[in-house]
C-alpha cells in the first residue's frame, strides 16, 4: 500500500472509490437504456428542444410539457458525467417517468470540463433554473412550484444550484426560487476527486475544488431537499452524501434529508425515473404536488 493522501485511501483506493463504471459491471446496459428512452421521448412527447437559456453555444435546455390544463409542476434535470461527458440529450427520456404525471421536465445542458472551469458549469446550471423560473409559464409551467435533479455529477451542480444566493436575481424580487430538489449519488466534498484519476481531465486546483464544493456553501434558504444514494455506492459516495446532510441541516424554512437506496449502484439508481408507475417516481409526484 502505498501512502494515504485522502482519508486513508492511497491514490488507487481513492480511484477505486469513484471509478463507477469498474463498480458497476453491466454500465452499459443502463447507458444504453437511457439512450433508448431518450429517443422514444423525443419522438413521442412533443418536447420543444435547444431552447436557450443564456447566450452561450451550450446553454440551451429540452423542454417537454406536461399535458395539462392547469399549470403544471416543473423539474429542472442536470444531467451526471463527471462534469466532462454526456449532454442533455442522454437523459430526455425521464420525461416518460415525468409527463404522464402531469411534470414537465426541463433538461439542462452545460458545457463540460476540462473546456470550462468548474465555475463556468456552476453558473450554467443557476442561470438555467432562473430562466426557467422567469419563463415557466410561458410553457404552462408553474413558476411557483419549479424543482432541480441531478445525477452524480448532475448531483453536485443540483446541490450547487441549491445553494444560490437568489437575491442576486431578478425574479427572485417577486420569491421565486426552486421548492427543492432530489440529487441522486451527488458529489459534494471534491477534494477527493481532485486527488483522484478524475482530475487528470478535470485540471481542477485547490482553490477550485473549494469554492465550488456544496459541503462548503451555505444551506438552501428554503425548500424540500432530498440527497439520495445507493446503497451499493461504497463508502465515499455514502459519506458524501451523510456529510452534506449534516452540514446543511434542517431549519423551520427548510428540510434536508439523506435517503439511502438500498441494493441501487451508481446507475441503477435513477432507472426507476424512466417508469411513471415505480414507487420513486411516485414519491416524487406525491413531493412536488
């Protein structure tokens, strides 16, 4: 064994902790999947696609309405990567879990690392969620009742959003905020991912990791939160989610909790979003309202 430079892990323990796709043997299978889905909700939900958000050739989203006469409930998707792979199209077909129960989805695309700072993808994701704050309505949305999830590192950049200090926004002049979120196998403390191979690509320093680390940020000033990981994760994505439980806390305007899923890995976690009758996706109807 080599020396610990995290927590006692040496470099290839920590690798080990956060390379999923050797956890996780059948990867593919679920990448594969989603690809599928992707597809048939593009195909079948009517989704207005490549809307911009900002100014930037990545800042667009993919919205799909719910079909609804009344306002409809809006998630907000980041999807996961490890903040240099995927895009939104990977992950358009959580609208087949999200439609048929009157959620419309909105899939946010970033730009990916090491082409962008880390910074860049934060500011990404806080101004996709005010724009869609600002222009719910606009597609029968509710601007009151507007939600963020994320996956991995989608995770990260879920809890990041919610974190925002609105009051740099203009809607949030009238109270417009997220209501919460769900961030699914989320990193929160990257300090070991910038000790680990990740950082190879990520070019992350110090000074990086830090700033843009939600167990560093201050909590959401209100919402329903929710930070979910599977069971099957191993230790550090277990601790990173535990850690940031308890650093954010609940409070009389907010309530955070941590849910471990018993038997998911990194990928099967989210499959039940791609299925509008599974338990998940109707705890999630049953949350938002």
């Amino acid at each position: 064994m080599n020396s610990p430079i995290f927590r006692g892990y040496d470099r290839a323990g920590l690798d080990a902790q956060y390379n999923n796709r050797a956890k996780v043997s059948d990867y593919e299978t679920h990448v594969a999947r989603w690809t599928t889905a992707a597809q048939h909700a593009r195909d079948t939900l009517s989704p207005q696609l490549d809307v911009p958000y900002s100014s930037g050739p990545d800042e667009t989203l993919n919205i799909f309405p719910a079909r609804s006469a009344a306002a409809a409930p809006v998630l907000v998707y980041i999807h996961g990567g490890y903040w240099m792979a995927r895009s939104k199209a990977d992950t358009d077909g959580i609208a087949l879990g999200l439609v048929p129960n009157g959620i419309t989805l909105v899939n946010v695309d970033y730009s990916l690392m090491p082409g962008a700072r880390m910074d860049d993808l934060v500011r990404q994701c806080r101004a996709a969620v005010a724009w869609t704050l600002t222009h719910a309505a606009s597609f029968g949305g509710d601007p009151s009742s507007v939600w963020i999830a994320g996956h991995s590192a989608g995770g990260h950049l879920t809890a990041s959003v919610a974190a925002t200090d609105w009051s740099a926004y203009p809607m949030a002049s009238s109270g417009r905020m997220p209501a919460g979120g769900f961030a699914f196998s989320g990193l929160y403390d990257l300090e070991p991912i910038r000790l680990s191979y990740l950082n190879e690509v990520l070019l992350m320093d110090t000074a990086e990791a830090q700033r843009n680390a939600p167990i560093g940020m201050s909590g959401p000033a209100r919402g329903d939160w929710t930070l979910l990981v599977g069971g099957n994760e191993g230790p550090e994505y277990l601790r990173q989610s535990v850690e940031l439980g308890a650093a954010w806390g609940t409070n009389e305007k907010r309530r955070v909790q941590v849910e471990v899923v018993e038997g998911a890995d990194h990928f099967s976690i989210v499959a039940p979003l791609y299925d509008p009758s599974s338990a998940l996706i109707r705890r999630m109807v049953s949350t938002i309202g």
